[in-house]
C-alpha cells in the first residue's frame, strides 16, 4: 500500500488473510469482527472500506462412532503402534463438505520416508510422495470397505 518508500501514506490498501477455526460458531464471530472492526477503523480515520468476505472450506468434524470404528479396522489391519490420533489442525480440506452432510471420517496415511528425502509435507516446495504410500492407501480402503460389507451384514 503506498508504493516502494515506507514513508509514502497510501490512497488505498488491500488486505488480505485466511480465517481458520475449529468451532462454527467462533467462525461465525470471526466474520461478524472482522467486518465491524474494518468499518469501525475506516470510518474513524474518515476512510471507506470495500469487504469481500469468502468462506473457505469449514473444519472437519469426524464422526466419533466412525472415528472409532476406523481406528479398530486400522489397528486390525496395521498393528496399534502404526495407528495415531492426529490433534485437530488448521487445513483447509474438502471432505469437510461431505461431513457436513453424511457420518464419517477424515484420516492420513502417512507418506513420510526420510531414505528418500520424502520427509516435507504437502505444498511444500520439497515435497516427494513416497509411492509405497499408494499401496497402504489402498490396503487401507480395502479393509475399510471389508468392514463395512461382512460387519455391517451380521
């Protein structure tokens, strides 16, 4: 805003950011703020201020029963010291849309193979995938569709 000098005062600046939580209800505050707090400085300072407020993907919010059901089956299938719960983490992720709407749960596989130089994340400028993660992708769906197809019918 102002050109190349710091010491230029600006006819105008654009701002912009990501708003993450992990509560709907404080996602909803922190549009509301967002919105007063801009008026409420433009307008003390004889200004003007043009919001363009998107929302981005919501939080994702597992399904406990299904949380827990998936853990059994991975643990059954991987052993429980390959199985973890993840804390909760601020990324921005899609699948949120279908929990929204049906019971389930969002879940890693782990890529990470250090003897590959596979140890950055994703969106990372480093980032290598450790192929072999395709295959425990699959193995995991596998036993995720077996559990629901012969424990379901019982």
């Amino acid at each position: 805003a102002g050109g190349e000098a710091n010491n230029i005062i600006a006819d105008k600046a654009v701002l912009r950011g990501t708003i993450r939580t992990l509560n709907p209800e404080i996602r909803d505050l922190m549009e509301t703020q967002v919105k007063q707090m801009s008026q409420s400085i433009a307008a003390v300072n004889q200004g003007s201020v043009e919001i363009r407020y998107t929302r981005g993907y919501p939080s994702i919010m597992n399904t406990p029963l299904e949380t827990k059901r998936l853990t059994k089956v991975m643990q059954e299938k991987f052993g429980e010291a390959e199985v973890f719960e993840v804390e909760s983490g601020m990324g921005g992720e899609d699948f949120a849309y279908y929990l929204q709407e049906k019971p389930g749960t969002f879940f890693y596989v782990g890529a990470k193979n250090a003897a590959i130089g596979a140890n950055y994340p994703h969106h990372h400028p480093k980032f290598k995938i450790d192929e072999t993660a395709l295959l425990r992708s699959g193995e995991a769906f596998l036993a995720i569709a077996e559990d629901y197809l012969l424990k379901t019918a019982d």
